[in-house]
C-alpha cells in the first residue's frame, strides 16, 4: 500500500501519495503556482512510454489547483528518495 501524506484544507481533504510528493521536490517548490507552471512545462516532452508519469503529474496539478497558496504553504515537502 503506498505511503500517503493527508492535508485538510476546508472544505476538501487533498491527500498526496509519496510518488506526488517525490514528484513535486523534483521541481522548484516555492510557490503553487510556479511549481503547476513546470510541471505544465513538462508534459509535452513526456512520450507514450512515461504514461504513468503522465497521469502523476496531472494528478498533482489538479490537486495543487484545488488547494489555496495558504494551505500549499503549510505542506513539508521532503522527498522520500528510496535507495
């Protein structure tokens, strides 16, 4: 079961697999906005081979646009990098 980190942002509750969270520390975390932004960027170089990276990163970037720049704020994004 993969590992999940909960965040509560009224009036929804957004949870973020480890996978989201690795894919999100990739990226430059400063703010919501900016980090959709790269990973909008990133989507037309990802071929039909990386189709679950695919659906990763528009996962994320739904997630991040139904959460507020306040509550992006708040998250600890810490990669969990397994060796």
């Amino acid at each position: 079961m993969p590992e999940i980190v909960k965040y509560v942002d009224a009036p929804s509750e957004i949870v973020f697999s480890m996978d989201e969270i690795n894919l999100m520390c990739v990226y430059d975390t400063r703010s919501r906005v900016g980090l959709m932004e790269e990973l909008e960027r990133i989507l037309p170089d990802l071929n039909r081979e990386e189709e679950e990276l695919v659906v990763l990163v528009h996962q994320v970037i739904g997630k991040l646009g139904a959460m507020s720049d306040d509550a992006y704020g708040m998250l600890v994004l810490v990669p969990d990098w397994k060796e």
